[in-house]
C-alpha cells in the first residue's frame, strides 16, 4: 500500500515538475547560472527522499562513537569531494558554485538533518541528475562511512583544525619512506633502498 501511494505521489510530483519546468524554462531559458526556484527545490528533495530506500535511512554509522574518525576521512574528502564542495564543506569551490543545482553547503542543516544511512546512500549511489556522482563502485564502506563522520563534524571544523591536519600531512603521520629513512638516521643505519656503504681495506 505504502509502495502504491509513493508511487501515485512521485507520478504527481513528476508531472507537476514537467510543467513546472516547461514555464520556468520557457521564461528562462537553461542557464544553470541562475538558482533553483522554491517549487524545484521542494519537487527534488522530496524526489531524493523517496528514492533512498527506507532500511537505508535507518542505517547507523559503525564509526559514529569514535571522536577522530572524521579525521581519517579528511585525505580522502580533499582528493574525491573538495572539488565541488570545497575543504570546508560549504560548496563554495569553483565547481561547485557553478553546478545546477549548485552544491550544497553541508554544514546547514539541509544536510545534517539527514540520517547517517542517508548521508551514506548518497556518498554510494550518487544524485541524479546534479553534480553528485556515486562513489560506491570506488570506495570501501569503511571509507565511506567514515566520510560520514567528516560530514558530520563539518559544522565545527575549524581552521585551526584545517591547518593543523594539513601541516600534519593529513592526519599527523608522516609518509612510511620519510619515517623509515628517519628512523634509519636515529639508529645509525643507511635509509631503505640506499646503496650498503664500501668498506676500504688496509693493506
């Protein structure tokens, strides 16, 4: 029954949306410069939460107790999302002010009102018909979840904490073949992949 009316009520919205875009366009034209109106604003929104499966809103994130697994996350933001959305979050990168519709700003509450399974069905499967494409053939769930931690610490992450992760290369580690060659230096041995050193004989 649930499945009927949701149906009839996306056909609806569907078709209000039609006409709706047949006026809006014909007086406007297909510039993505300019923002969506309230009625599309309102038609895809209901459009992508009926289109996110029900047991997927009530998924919980496995990481969510874990206070630092946002910064896990953050190499992995900058390197598939920053582009659009900025390092941030806020959408304001060069792509993602000129996307239709443009990207959101997920430190409002539009994007933190939704579930950790919604934030993580949208990371996997992506948006049709926007900027938003679906990561899930690419990326473990370990690391998708854990973009959901970083989603969610967004409203509170500073520039303090920016720089610090970004001087800190990332999450405060530095790079294996750094660590290893330092750690060479501190023990008296030559650095991995280095030559053995000669030995002179006397005669």
């Amino acid at each position: 029954m649930r499945f009927l009316r949701d149906a009839i009520l996306t056909l609806v919205l569907l078709g209000i949306a039609a006409v709706a875009a047949l006026y809006f366009f014909g007086r406007n034209g297909y510039s993505t410069r300019v923002a969506p109106n309230a009625a599309e604003e309102f038609i895809a929104l209901r459009v992508r939460d009926l289109a996110t499966p029900a047991d997927a809103k009530e998924q919980v994130n496995p990481y969510g107790n874990e206070p630092n697994a946002w910064r896990q996350a953050v190499a992995h933001f900058e390197d598939h999302c920053a582009m659009c959305h900025g390092s941030d979050g806020r959408g304001r990168s060069e792509i993602g002010k000129n996307l239709y519709p443009k990207a959101p700003d997920m430190t409002r509450p539009r994007t933190q009102g939704l579930s950790d399974g919604e934030l993580y069905y949208i990371i996997d499967n992506g948006v049709r018909f926007t900027g938003m494409p679906g990561w899930g053939g690419e990326d473990s769930p370990e690391e998708m979840w854990k973009l959901v931690s970083f989603i969610r610490h967004l409203p509170n992450y500073t520039a303090e904490e920016m720089e610090e992760i970004q001087g800190a290369g990332q999450g405060g580690q530095e790079p294996a073949e750094e660590h290893e060659h330092n750690e060479g230096e501190a023990k008296g041995k030559p650095p991995a992949g280095s030559a053995p050193p000669k030995h002179e004989h006397k005669e």
